[in-house]
C-alpha cells in the first residue's frame, strides 16, 4: 500500500508539474528566493504570549536578523515598537470584496498604518492578492513587495511531500500565516528561524450556541481584539458559518504542516526554535531565553 501511495504521488506530481508547463511555457520549474544564510528569520506571531516576547524580541540586533510581522499587527503600538522589515498579509480578507463592514473597516486600518510606514519593509503576499495589494501601497517608497507562489500540490505520502518541497517544485499551502513564513524562511536558507508569539490556542476559544449550533471563534490576541475580532468565522457575507468538524480540521492540518517543516528544516540544516514563551505547537524545539 506505501509503494502505491507513493507511485500514485509521482505520477500526480509529474502530471501537475507538466499541466503548469503547459499552461505557461515561461514559468520556472523552480521556486527561488534570494538566500539569506547568514542572517536569522524572527517570526512574529500575534498570540497573547507575545506581550512576554517583546523585551527578547527587541534585543536580536537589527543587523545580524529580519523580522517578519502579519496580518493585523500593523495596527498596534509594538509594530511601531519593533518595526519590522518584512511584513506577511496572508489572508485573503486582505484583498476580498467580499467581507462584512467590520472586517472591511479593519483592513481599511491596517493598510493605512503601513502606508505611512517611515522604514524600508518589504510586503509579501500571495499572489492571488498582490496587484491589490501592490496597487494600495505603492506610494510609500519605504515599501517593496514580494509575491508569494500559491502553486501547491496535495499528495499522500511524506516522502513525495518533502520531496517536492525540498527541490522547490511546489509551495506549502498557505493554511496560515506563520506556517507559510517558516517555509518561505527555510527556502531562503536563514541560518535560523524564531518564533515569538506562536501561542496556536485558537481552538480552545471556538465556541457552539447550544440552541443555533452556530460555531463561533473569538480568538485571543496579544493586544485588544477589535470588533471584528471578536468573532473571527464571521468574516465574509456569502459564506456559510463553518462546522465544528471543518474548524478542528483547519487547526489539525495547521499542525501537520507544522511536522511537515520540522522535517523539511532537518533536510536542508535550517534550525527552527519555538521561543514563544506559551505555545501549543509541539514540532519545534524549544530553547531557554536569555536573561
């Protein structure tokens, strides 16, 4: 049954690989990014934990380490505190037209907090987003953008997986924002990957109304959630609310992939160390901070 699993892998990933040839001769077989081997990637993460973070955070040297911010953290004081260089808008809420008032007031912020950004930051986005994107933020001559592939591939078998990872044939599915920083950090080749404010304890705050079975998430942040945080499956018009089994399974494949990259980040001598100071996810090690 393994060898079956792996050959129907390959032949799906010949077949896929040929069909994008296919459809466009000029793009690159490979996925490529400019190496940064001697510098440390500084994951940001939004968790509450992060309010324990930010002293240790603050005494990496600017120089020697690029630190990676996402989503909604353009819209407190410890951006501004910690300034990161790159910034990571994952979402599609970041370029949909179909969000609800509250979301839409909520990028509407976000994407004027970064307009006036006074730092070089670079902006990465998938690219089903990035001429939007591109298109709101351009003016700012501080910033510059990178298109983050969204060419994935599904496959069953660990060994294809990593396979087509490691040779960078494909991308990991972008299921969230820290998950796609540590792939695009080790397919730059930092020399090692942090993360603060990892917390991953989303799912412990989904709630069921026990007369509507409406399923609700009003994730924890490091900072206060805005109104529309408060209820994080609400977020675009046409979309029906999420079932409990749908939920449990977006938090239960975040934390393969998180397996997925530990083993990636072995293959290609990329260390990634959890340094948040809580944090449920368990396949990365883990390492005293420094007093």
């Amino acid at each position: 049954m393994i060898y079956f699993n792996l050959l129907f892998d390959l032949i799906k990933f010949i077949i896929k690989l040929l069909l994008i040839k296919c459809n466009n001769l000029k793009s690159p077989l490979r996925i490529s990014f400019k190496k940064k081997s001697s510098k440390k990637s500084i994951i940001i993460g939004t968790g509450p934990s992060l309010l324990k973070d930010i002293h240790e955070i603050n005494n990496h040297k600017k120089d020697e380490c690029d630190f990676f911010g996402v989503n909604f953290f353009a819209n407190t004081e410890t951006f501004l505190q910690l300034k990161p260089n790159y910034y990571f808008l994952a979402d599609q809420l970041f370029w949909s037209e179909d969000l609800n008032e509250n979301y839409k007031q909520l990028r509407k912020n976000t994407l004027q907090r970064l307009n006036v950004v006074s730092w070089k930051i670079t902006i990465l986005c998938p690219e089903s987003g990035y001429d939007y994107i591109k298109s709101r933020l351009i003016a700012n001559s501080n910033i510059s953008f990178i298109k983050i592939p969204e060419k994935s591939i599904k496959l069953s078998t660990r060994k294809m997986q990593l396979f087509v990872l490691q040779n960078r044939f494909f991308a990991i599915t972008n299921v969230n924002s820290v998950v796609t920083l540590i792939w695009y950090s080790i397919i730059c080749n930092y020399s090692e990957i942090y993360l603060y404010g990892a917390d991953f304890s989303g799912f412990k705050s989904i709630t069921v109304d026990q007369k509507t079975n409406y399923v609700s998430i009003p994730v924890k942040h490091f900072y206060k959630n805005s109104e529309a945080e408060k209820d994080s499956s609400y977020k675009y018009q046409s979309k029906k609310n999420k079932s409990l089994s749908k939920r449990l399974y977006q938090n239960y494949r975040v934390m393969l992939f998180m397996d997925l990259l530990r083993d990636l980040g072995s293959k290609l001598n990329v260390d990634i160390i959890n340094r948040s100071s809580f944090s449920y996810i368990d396949s990365f090690k883990r390492e005293k901070k420094n007093k």
